[in-house]
C-alpha cells in the first residue's frame, strides 16, 4: 500500500460518519480526543524510557558483577559461562524488540495524532514540527531516538558475546 493510500486507509477508519460534523459541540470534542491522544503518545514515550532505564541498570550490574567476581571463572569456563550468556543475550534481545515495538507503537499514534489535527485550526506536530525536523530523514536536523536506542541491546549483547570469546580463547 503506498504512502497516500495508508493516510486515506488511516483518516477513513478514524472519523466516524456523522450528520453533525460542525459546530462547538463537535469541534470541542475532537479537540478533547486530540489532548487525549496526545498524553496517550506521551506516555508511550514515557513508558519506553523507564524500560531502557531498568535495561540500562540491570546490564550496568552486570557488567559490575561480571568485574568483580569474573577474574578467577573455574576451570570448566566454557560451561560456567554458556548459560548465563544465553541468559543475558536473551534479555538484550528482549529490550531490542520491546524498544522496537514502543517505537512502532508512537509512530502508530503520531500518525493519528497527524489525522485528527487536521481537524484543527493548527498542526503544531503534523504539518508544523515534523516539517522543520526534517521529517526524520535528514540526520543533522533530526535522528529519531528509537533508531538510537535500538542500537543500545545490540552493544550490549556483542560487548557480552566478546567479553565470552576473551576468556574462553584465552
């Protein structure tokens, strides 16, 4: 489906056919479902920091733990190691898809937000904010923080996969 043919798909199945499509009445209560909709997305956002914030400390410790009782592993290192490396690696790839699926999640619910601002006397996010960003495609004006934070469990999971390969070959 091309990129107008997803808006139109999108706009269709958000506004529901009404006589009454003008007026104070109407015009207050989409503006009521745009505030809605906006703290929704915003606690989306909120809600995916507080999850690379719990990733972030649970591999700092780690990380920590691994330093300081990892410099004498016992002699059967390979398989000391293995388990909780496939431990650790499941939980990098965890964070990677719930950090993918929050930001498909917002970007779902920016394009919504884009619809019901057309309602609007103003589109501060869809017409305006997106525009001067650049739209997220020119990375000196804007690089989505989601394509960032993706990167992170990958760092994380190689850093774990090398630092296995360094005493297991040592």
């Amino acid at each position: 489906m091309q990129p107008n043919d997803r808006r139109s798909e999108l706009c269709r199945r958000l506004w529901i056919a009404s006589d009454d499509k003008t007026g104070p009445t109407y015009d207050s209560a989409v503006l009521e479902q745009y505030r809605l909709y906006v703290e929704m997305a915003d606690r989306i956002s909120a809600r995916r920091g507080l999850t690379n914030s719990f990733f972030v400390t649970l591999n700092t410790g780690i990380f920590t733990l691994v330093a300081a009782f990892g410099k004498t592993p016992p002699d059967n290192k390979e398989g000391w190691l293995a388990i909780p490396l496939v431990a650790i690696l499941g939980q990098c790839f965890a964070w990677f898809y719930l950090v993918r699926s929050y930001r498909l999640l917002n970007s779902a619910k920016y394009q919504v937000i884009g619809a019901l601002e057309e309602r609007l006397p103003a589109s501060p996010f869809w017409r305006a904010e997106w525009w001067a960003l650049g739209e997220g495609k020119d990375r000196a004006r804007y690089w989505p923080l989601t394509h960032i934070e993706q990167w992170i469990p990958i760092l994380f999971g190689l850093a774990y996969l090398a630092g296995f390969l360094a005493i297991v070959l040592a």
